[in-house]
C-alpha cells in the first residue's frame, strides 16, 4: 500500500474500494460546487529517458510530437490486428519523462509487451507502481480551485500544467469543469487537505459516470482485446492520429477508418439496476439469443445505473438489456456528434 493510500484509510477509516474497483470514503462530507475523490482504479507507465517520446510514437496511436507540458492527449496501444490493449491519457511533464495514466490493472501487462520493444531505445520503463495518484476534482467551482492551490489553471481541453516533477495539472473536459491531478504519493496527501477544503468527497465512480456521459471509454483487463478504436468512438475523442505515421496496428486501424464498415459503436445509456454488470459482460436485445454488444464500463448507485457500452448499431431500435434481465437500457445523447456510418 502506498503512502497516499495508507493515509486516506487513516483519514477515512470507513473507506473501501468497491466492487466495482472504486474507492468509496463512507461517510461523504458536504461541500458546494466542487466534488473530489482520488482515482484507485487508475495507475501509470512512466517512461524516462531522451527516447522516450520517439518510443511511445511507433507503439501507441496519438501523436506524442504534439504531446507538451502544456498539452495532454487521449491515446491506444494496439495489438497487431489493431484491438486495444490499453488505453489512456497520456503526458510529458518533462522531455525526457513520459506519463500513461490507466486502468490500474493494465499497468503490468502493458508494461511488459513494451518492454519487449524498449530495449533499443534509450528509455525505460519503471517498474514501481503507484508513484503518482490521480485526484479528481469536478464542478463549477473546480477552476477556482486549482488556481488558488497551483497558481495557475490548464485551459482547454486536455490542457495541461506542470508546476514541478511531481505535479501534473490536466483539464478533461471542454468546459473547464473536470480536472485530474496527478500529483506524487508524497505530494498527493500534501495537498489533499487544501484539494479537499469546502469540497465534497464523493465516491471515485462518480467520476466515471461523468466518463460515460461525456463519451470517454477506458479499457480494462477484463476488455482487453475486445475493442477496434473506433468501436470506443476513439476517432472521435482524440485518441487517434491518421497523419502521425506508422505505430502498432496502425494497418488495422487506418483500413477500418477509409475502407471498412463500422457494425458496432460506444453509446452510453442509463437503466434501472442494483448490481453492476461486470466490463465485457454481454448485452441482448429483444429475445434474440446471440449478444448484440458489452459493456465497457458502468457506475450504479441507489438503484440507478449509468452504462458505457459497445453496441451494434443495427439494434438502436430494440430493447436492448444486460444478460440475465429484463430491464431495458435507456440511450442517452453524447455530447458530441455521431457521424453516419461510413463518414467517421
């Protein structure tokens, strides 16, 4: 356990993480306009050394060149027929130092297959897990917030600052109302108590339900090789370059950009429902036996679910459940276009 982590179940004794992998405070403390809570369920490759960048531009699908310390991206890596095997946003508080935040159980796997590339390139790998934590604070007073702590505040989406080597400032959204701190084990519980003042402490999935309804899928272990990019909406989110050149995958991933046709893409839905459905479980729609889709993601909380999830496109008229019930999902509009198919 980390620092960070020993000191929240100190400070929240009541704490849990979920059974959906998320941390839970236990007894929520009120707040105004501004929401916090520390992202467990995230964890980070760090990459260092002078090759760093040009590594991570042949292996994953965003273009590290416009990658700063002023300017995050979303970004994939691929297997060789072009499935995701890991997602996330991706850093460079430094030239010679590189951040992937993701699904914490992805960290060892994925570091392992890049390790396998790595070794012609000057950089490497660090094998320590948990040496930063994401803190996420959301809400209209969120901005305020992070100017009066950093001094300064990214503006844009996925904007970034770097106050230090051990604090990474990223805004995730258009509006300037989400933002993740990653901050060091050391410096995360340094700053928690002035990040948390006035704030309510809220579960770490709520986070994720603000993901699913703004479109922003992350993959798992247990989706692993289960998804294209496009099947994530990745083309439309930023987590894919079609100019940056030649990266594992890439074959794949271009031909079914120009040549292929996409039968399934990500939705988000709501639907009424105690226990969440597992990532990867299937999806049904009417009577009909075979799956029409999986879910990637969901967050339930007193009775109401909201679900990111993987869908054929030629079911959007059915009613389309979780495996085992009866409740229908209930689509929700993403707050960016879908284009025709064929247009993507």
């Amino acid at each position: 356990m980390s620092t960070f982590e020993a000191q929240l179940a100190t400070h929240y004794p009541d704490s849990q993480i979920d059974a959906q992998s998320y941390w839970q405070p236990g007894t929520e403390e009120p707040g105004s306009a501004l929401n916090i809570s520390p992202l467990l369920h995230y964890d980070f490759l760090r990459l260092d050394g002078p090759d760093s960048r040009k590594f991570l531009q042949g292996q994953t699908s965003c273009d590290w060149q416009q990658i700063t310390a002023e300017q995050a991206s979303r970004g994939a890596y691929c297997n060789l027929k072009g499935r995701v095997v890991s997602s996330f946003v991706g850093a460079m508080p430094s030239e010679d130092c590189a951040l992937l935040r993701m699904s914490a159980d992805l960290c060892e796997s994925t570091r392992l297959l890049l390790n396998k590339y790595i070794v012609f390139s000057k950089a490497s790998i660090s094998e320590t897990r948990r040496q930063h934590h994401v803190i996420a604070l959301w809400g209209d007073d969120a901005q305020s917030k992070i100017s009066a702590v950093f001094g300064k505040c990214p503006q844009g989406e996925l904007s970034s600052v770097v106050t230090d080597p051990d604090t990474v400032i990223i805004q995730s959204d258009h509006d300037g109302k989400r933002f993740e701190c990653w901050l060091s084990d050391e410096r995360a519980w340094e700053l928690w108590p002035a990040l948390s003042e006035g704030a309510s402490v809220v579960p770490g999935g709520r986070w994720e339900a603000e993901n699913i309804r703004a479109g922003i899928a992350d993959v798992c272990a247990a989706t692993q090789d289960m998804f294209v990019p496009q099947q994530l909406n990745y083309q439309l989110t930023g987590a894919l370059n079609f100019k940056k050149g030649c990266y594992t995958g890439q074959e794949v991933v271009a031909r079914m950009q120009y040549r292929g046709k996409l039968k399934r893409r990500l939705y988000a839905a709501t639907v009424n429902h105690d226990t969440p459905a597992t990532p990867g479980s299937e999806l049904f729609a009417d009577d009909e036996a075979s799956s029409i889709g999986n879910v990637v993601s969901m967050y339930s909380e007193n009775g109401q679910a909201l679900v990111s999830a993987v869908l054929s496109i030629n079911a959007l008229d059915k009613a389309i459940h979780l495996a085992g019930e009866t409740q229908p999902l209930s689509l929700l509009e993403l707050p960016y276009p879908l284009p025709e198919i064929g247009e993507d």
